[in-house]
C-alpha cells in the first residue's frame, strides 16, 4: 500500500497541476475571445498584436505548435442558407459564416509552421458520400434551415454541415457545430488542449498495462515450465 501510494502521488499531482493549467489558459483565452465574440454582432475583427500578423491568441498559437502531426478535417455545405431557425424562436443569419470559420481554421493551420494538416470534405471522393453524409460519419452536428422541399407525398428539409475533426496521433476530438464565430477560436484551442491531455493520459496508462503484460507472461511461462 505504501509503495503503490509513493508511485502513484507524484502522477496524480501531475495530473491535477496540467487540469489546473488547462484552466488558466482557458479563463486567460476567454477574456480575449469574448471581445471578438462581441465585436461579431457588428460584423468587425479585432487584432490585437503589434504587427496585424494573425488574429490568434499566444495562448492559440502554443497550443496548435504543440501538437506534431495534427489533422484537421472540416465539413463544410457547398451552399449554406441564409438563416437557420434559432431553438427559442427567430431566425439565425449565416451570411459569412463558411469565410469566418475557413479563415479560423488556416489561421491555425498557418500558426503551426507546419505540423498541421488542414483538409477539407469533398462530394466528388468516390464511395465518401455528400459533404453531409461524411460530416454525420464523423459525428459532427448536421442542422436544417426553414425550407423545405416535397419529396413524393412528405417535405424534407435540407441538411447542412459546419464543423470540423480534430485527429492527433491516437486521440481525436469534435467540434459538431461552429455557428458562432465569435467563439471559434476559444472552443478549437479548449480542443487542441483535450486532445494534449487525452494523448498524454494515455501515455501514462501504456506503463500500468506493460507491467501487468509482463508479469502475466512471467506467470505463463513458469506455469508451463
């Protein structure tokens, strides 16, 4: 008991010190981003560093640059709606939306100085399906707008699809819908930082079950011995 105590504090004090500084980084990126988020209802973009290179927060930009290999997969309609209804009435505009979220999304693939890769869902990949039907595999959210279509003798409303996967070495994440641009970039770097956390939990767990591998094989061998 002793000895599992000693091995296992340190682990879990590490664990507790990366959660805590997923925190912080989270509350410092919000107060950032809840500018823009603001800003978005008047159709402006603010950049706040010295040299209008990027929109991205350090916070952003650490978080992409450290994750080697990163693919980002985002499904996006051929042709959006122009409002989609809200769940407590009235209507949504998605006017610039598809621009906003593209734009969002190379920022990070540009900021990574090439550890990310950024591609985008096509109609025309044989046996893959529409857009759609790619983004509903990937469990990324599809929506309706308020038009529908009579198909035969029942109206059908058209899917859409705004989102995007995130895949790092064996762990992955999704952002189901991204129909808020002022929120874009705190919801994909809350992302980048899951996935550090998932990858590196994982690591943690390899060394337990090699051990245990081990020692069961150990047992075998000196069984049929």
């Amino acid at each position: 008991s002793t000895m599992a105590d000693a091995t296992t504090t340190p682990k879990k004090t590490a664990r507790n010190g990366k959660t805590d500084a997923l925190v912080m980084v989270l509350a410092t990126l919000g107060m950032a981003v809840v500018v823009n988020a603001l800003l978005t209802q008047t159709n402006l973009r603010l950049d706040l560093t010295e040299q209008k290179v990027h929109t991205l927060s350090d916070a952003s930009i650490s978080a992409v640059q450290g994750l080697e290999a990163l693919v980002i997969t985002a499904y996006i309609s051929k042709k959006l709606p122009e409002t989609i209804p809200m769940p407590g009435g009235g209507k949504m505009a998605l006017k610039g939306i598809e621009r906003a979220f593209r734009d969002k999304l190379e920022e990070y693939a540009s900021a990574s100085n090439g550890k990310v890769k950024l591609v985008y869902a096509e109609d025309n990949n044989p046996g893959t399906g529409t857009v759609e039907e790619q983004a509903e595999a990937a469990k990324v959210e599809a929506f309706s707008s308020s038009e529908a279509s009579l198909a035969g003798s029942e109206l059908k409303f058209a899917r859409y699809a705004m989102g995007a996967t995130f895949h790092y070495k064996t762990v992955h994440e999704v952002f189901p819908k991204a129909l808020q641009p002022g929120f874009y970039e705190f919801e994909i770097t809350k992302i980048l930082l899951r996935l550090r956390e998932k990858y590196e939990a994982a690591q943690i767990q390899k060394e337990p079950l090699a051990q245990g591998k081990a020692i069961f094989e150990a047992i075998k061998a000196c069984n049929e011995l």
